[in-house]
C-alpha cells in the first residue's frame, strides 16, 4: 500500500474528491429547498393580494350600479328587490 491510499484500497484524494462533492451536493439540495420555499410563500402573497384587489374592484362596480339605479329610479333598491333590481333597471 503507498502512502497516498487509504486503508480502503482508494487513493486519498478520491476519498475527499468524494466527500466534497456529497456535501456540495447536499448543500445544493438545501439551497433548492429553501428557494422553492420563498417562491412558495411569496407566490401565495401575490395571489391574496391580487384577490384583495379583485375583492375591491367588485365591490366598487357594484356601488356604482347602485348610484346609477338610485339615479336612474329616483330611490335605492329595497332590500326585497335587490340586485335583480339592479340587473333589470341598469
């Protein structure tokens, strides 16, 4: 046995060459990990917000429906009425 081989049989710096790329590649897989979880989260954010958003602008058509109802009929639509109210005067 020379002196650059280990007690089994491979050479010294195969045994790190092999160590370090098992732990470059666990590393590897971590950081994949992590990354995919920020996307993750950070895609859920957009989604709330974009649904925040959607909410908002729906509820600002609707207000404006019901202006012009109230301005079209001269009074609000009753609460018996409601929106099909709406959807036949406007």
């Amino acid at each position: 046995m020379s002196s650059d081989e280990s007690k089994s049989g491979w050479p010294t710096w195969l045994t790190v060459a092999i160590i370090i790329l098992a732990i470059l590649l666990v590393m590897f897989c971590v950081i994949a990990i992590v990354c995919a979880g920020m996307f993750y989260f950070a895609k859920a954010r957009v989604t709330e917000q974009a649904e925040a958003a959607m909410t908002k602008a729906q509820i600002a058509q609707i207000e404006a429906a019901v202006e012009y109802y109230q301005l079209m009929v001269g009074e609000y639509p009753t609460t018996d009425a409601g929106i099909a109210a709406i959807a036949e005067k406007v």
